[in-house]
C-alpha cells in the first residue's frame, strides 16, 4: 500500500487533519478534539504552545501568542513571538507541524505527505507561503487545493449525474464563494470571488468594540488601554458569537475585568441577536455582492444553482441562511459540520491522489423543516399564521435551536404555542405535530419577550419548550416521532397489512420494552455523567439530583415528571457544552 496522505485545513482561527481509513473519512482528534485552534505561543520557559493551549494563555499573555497568522500569508512581513521574529510561513509551520504529530499519534508511524487547502481567492504569493509552510513543518506538500474543491468532494465525490454548486466559504479570516460543476466525482471551479480579509474575526471585532463603548458609558474607562483586559474581552466577543447561532440573547460576563482607580471593574451585559446582525449586516452585504460577481463570472443566474453548500464556522450565523434563502428559493447544505468540511474534503483530494478507495460521506439530517406559527405578513398582507422556521430541513442530528418572539397585545397573559413540520410560508398548509398553551404571564405592554426553543434527537424526538423571558416561567412538551410518516396507530395498521401478504401472524407489541423517552432519558444520564469530570461541584450535585429524579421517574412510570427533569438536564447539559 502506499503511504498515506493526510489532508489539511490550515485556517484562520482554525485548523484540522483528516485521512481516509478502509474507505471512510476520519477527521482526527487531539485529546477528544477534532478542532485545533490555529494559534501560536510561548510557555513560561520559552516553549512552544500550539492550540488550545495557547488559545487559553492568549488571555494572561496576549503579547506572546499570535493568532490568525494566514491573514499575513504572502505578506513580507514579520512577527514578533518572545524575543525572536518570524515570517507569516514559520507560524503557519508550527501549526502544521502539530497537525503531522497528532496525524502521526493516530497512525502510529511517521507521515510526511500532505494536501493543503487555501481560500480558492488566495493570491500565487499566498499559494506559494503556504506551500513553504509545508516544506519548514517537514511536508511534502502533494498538493494545495482550492477550499471549495475540498468542500464541494465531501457532497459530490459519489455524484455522477451533473450538479451545479455554490459553495459559500465564510471562515475566521477569509472569504470566498465559489460556482463549481460537480460530475463522476470530478470538481471544476467555475468562477470564484471573495475576500482574504473578511471573516469571522470581523464579526469579532463588532461585538469587541460594542462591549469597549458599553464599558466607556457605563464606567467612563477606555478599556483598550489594558491589554489583559482586552484579551478577555476578546474571548468573550467569541463566546458570544457562538452563542447567538443558536440562541436569540447572549449574556456577557466577566468578573474583575480590571481595577481602575483602586476598584474592580465588573463586565455585565446582554446583547441580542438582532443587534448583532445588524453589526454585521454590512459585511454579509460584502459577501452576497461577491456571490453575485461569481455567479456572472459563471455566466450563471441562481436559477441555476442545484445546491448551496456552507463552509466555516461563520455560516453558522442564522441570517445568512436566510439571506441566502432569499436569493435561491431553497435551504443551503450544511449537513457536514462545516467546520469540518474542508479536511475531510482534503483527505478525499489525498486519498484519490494515493489510489484509495473513498465512500460516500454519511451524516443524520432531520428531512423536514420544524418551526411555529407567528403574527406576521404573508404575500405583503398582515397574518396571523405565518411560518417560522426553526430548525431547518437537512440540519444534521441532533440539534437545538433557540428564537425569540413576542407578545402582540398589551396585558395578554397566555400564548398558544403550535408546532408545524413542513416548508410552506403558511403555516395552515404544514403538518401540525404539537401544541400548547403558556399560561399566568407578566401583566406588561405588548412586547414581553418569550424564547422557544426546539430539540430534536438523534431518535426523532422533539423537546419542544417556551420560556419567559424576563420571569423564567416555563412550559414544555415532547412530540414523539416527530420525523415519522406514519402515526403509531397507521404504523400498526400497516405491520398487520403488509405481514398478512407474507402469511405472517400480526406482531405482538413488546409491553416490556422502554418507550423511546426513557431510552433518551437513559442516553441524556450517560451524557451528563461523561461531564462529570469537567464541571464544578455544585453543577455536579444539580445533575446528581435530577439524575436521581429521572430514575425515580422511570420507575414509577410518572411520564411528567420524567418531562420536567429531562427538560432540566438538558438545559445544564447544553449550558455547560455552549
């Protein structure tokens, strides 16, 4: 056999590996993670950190760490890391080194073949840098491909009919969106337009200089001015960001910011998801205008587009699938994590190049779009029905979505909740699968927020629950099946009528079985259990109790009280994970 080739993703705030083993992809992780920080520093001692490690330091010693170094690619240009300066390429070396040693501790033998991804934007002089990198970590670098050929491979590999597809690349540092034709496993890049200089960083940048101008009204400190403060800061914009792909506030905390004429400065504020896409509304303008720069260089309209795919950890933002959305009439891929895409899209290009056999790349997506039912306009008229999608069709399993909405009357103390399953803009015309009332709510004006969040599980499970937002009132439901065709009484219906053309006796139920909530009750224990090791002792004690509920629950088959501390557990579950 030949020597294996590892494909990688080097990027901006990011970087993976990944190989193809017995046919399949496998993005190889370091300590149980498939993510390597694309970050550089120094110890204590003058010894080198890589990854996490330094991401973690960046917040003590901002000024020996070094981040987001492939926005410097083909630069001439230095940086200065401890007391010594070193080219945009030695930086990149040392991630890709890290990368060949953990590609290494999986195989168990020395690597020293790689494919490299860059931006399908990057000049010939980043091309080239990147390709130095390589040679400086110990690589041969088989090849460097474009990002969007990497991503369009892990979607079209197995494709033989011809499909037309947008690949829409917004990572930490970098921007591209490319038009590709995708036929018998072969990727050509139609046309490609972006920007080397626009990513998730920018969006950073947003929430970094709301929260500095949040602190100079408040507490009259210009915060720039200390740099551990700002690294802080900085970590915080992030985990922000994170959290408002999913969620539709942020709380933003941070304890003993820094002390300013002898008094601790504390950090406390919330910021809406609204307020966040307004931020950065413009830049999403940037990329959409580039979208429409390739599609011409294409001599393509969107009419012509088969499929949308998303690549980066930036397209998680929820507006810029709906703006995207708008443009083409349909829901963009992202059933691969598209953190993830690129690397396994690599190791795919390697394992070509090497003669191997590639399967098809499998994932869990739920096949339906999941939302509720608001006050709204529909064909440019007032509606009290229009849909509101929350979970959209083809977003991998499992998964949690959080949005807002709000009262529309003065002094309305109930809402009715409805769940749809379905795509059209009418809800009427979607399959309605749950309902409830949420009742005893704050006698306020029109406008008292309440959040609903959707959990659908791997097993088709949808936790449905609807929260008050300023009272943490809360009311849930669970829909059973809620990817099923068939209810369970058409279900049975059907075993008995397919099994007598056979000549078979109709099926016994299993009374002794467990129903599909205590078997997701039983995996979300195993779940909050693998954390014990990692949470504090009070958090630990909380999830102690409702496991111990939930035990009690199942026993007694008291099917409500199951509900309630599942629906607890969950929610320190996701907390601790977010």
């Amino acid at each position: 056999m030949n020597e294996i080739i590892i494909g990688i993703d080097l990027g901006t705030t990011n970087s993976e590996v990944a190989i193809v083993e017995n046919g399949q992809v496998t993005v190889i992780t370091d300590n149980g993670k498939k993510i390597l920080p694309s970050v550089v520093g120094l110890d204590d001692n003058g010894g080198i950190l890589v990854g996490e490690s330094a991401r973690n330091q960046y917040l003590v010693y901002p000024e020996r760490t070094i981040k987001s170094i492939k926005r410097l690619m083909g630069q001439d240009t230095q940086v200065v890391l401890g007391e010594q300066s070193y080219a945009p390429q030695e930086i990149s070396a040392i991630i890709l080194k890290r990368l060949k040693e953990i590609a290494e501790h999986h195989l168990g033998h020395s690597v020293s073949k790689a494919v490299i991804t860059v931006p399908a934007y990057f000049s010939d002089a980043q091309r080239q840098a990147t390709h130095e990198a390589g040679q400086i970590a110990g690589l041969e670098v088989i090849r460097i491909i474009n990002e969007p050929t990497a991503a369009a491979l892990v979607y079209g590999s197995k494709q033989t009919e011809q499909k037309r597809m947008l690949v829409y690349d917004l990572g930490g540092g970098t921007f591209d969106v490319s038009v590709v034709n995708v036929e018998a496993g072969v990727v050509e890049v139609l046309s490609s337009h972006g920007d080397n200089h626009l990513g998730g960083d920018d969006f950073d940048e947003q929430i970094i200089n709301h929260i500095v101008d949040h602190l100079q009204e408040t507490q009259q400190i210009d915060v720039r001015t200390h740099s551990k403060a700002m690294a802080r800061i900085t970590r915080a914009a992030e985990n922000a960001k994170f959290t408002l792909s999913d969620q539709p506030y942020a709380t933003i905390e941070e304890e003993y910011l820094l002390e300013h004429d002898g008094v601790a400065v504390h950090l406390s504020m919330e910021l809406s998801r609204s307020v966040y896409e307004d931020m950065i509304a413009n830049y999403i303008d940037v990329t959409l205008d580039a979208l429409h720069i390739a599609l011409k260089g294409a001599k393509l309209t969107a009419s012509d587009i088969d499929e949308i795919v998303l690549v980066g950890g930036s397209t998680r933002t929820p507006c810029i699938r709906e703006r995207l959305f708008d443009i083409f009439g349909f829901e963009a891929h992202s059933a691969v994590d598209p953190d993830l895409c690129v690397a396994m899209g690599a190791a795919i290009q390697a394992a070509m190049i090497n003669g191997q056999q590639v399967d098809a790349v499998l994932v869990d997506v739920t096949p339906y779009t999941y939302g509720t039912c608001a006050l709204g306009f529909l064909y440019g008229e007032p509606y009290e029905h229009q849909y509101c999608p929350i979970i959209h069709k083809n977003t991998p399993l499992p998964n949690r979505k959080t949005e807002a909405y709000m009262t529309a009357t003065d002094s309305q103390d109930a809402v009715e909740v409805t769940i749809y399953q379905g795509e059209d803009p009418d809800a009427l015309n979607n399959t309605k699968i749950g309902e409830f009332l949420v009742d005893g709510l704050r006698d306020v004006p029109a406008g008292n927020v309440i959040t609903l969040t959707l959990d659908l599980d791997i097993n088709g499970i949808l936790h449905v629950s609807a929260i008050e937002k300023a009272t943490g009132l809360q009311k849930s439901i669970t829909i059973k099946n809620a990817m099923a065709r068939f209810e369970q009484g058409a279900l049975d219906t059907a075993q008995k009528r397919v099994g007598q053309l056979f000549g078979q006796a109709a099926p016994q139920s299993n009374t002794t079985s467990d129903s599909p909530e205590v078997n997701a009750a039983r995996q979300l224990i195993t779940k909050a259990q693998d954390l014990f090791d990692k949470v504090s002792a009070e958090d630990q004690e909380d999830m102690v109790d409702l496991i111990e509920a939930i035990h009690d629950a199942i026993e007694e088959q008291a099917n409500d009280d199951l509900q309630t501390a599942v629906v607890k557990l969950t929610d320190i579950i996701y907390y601790l994970e977010s």
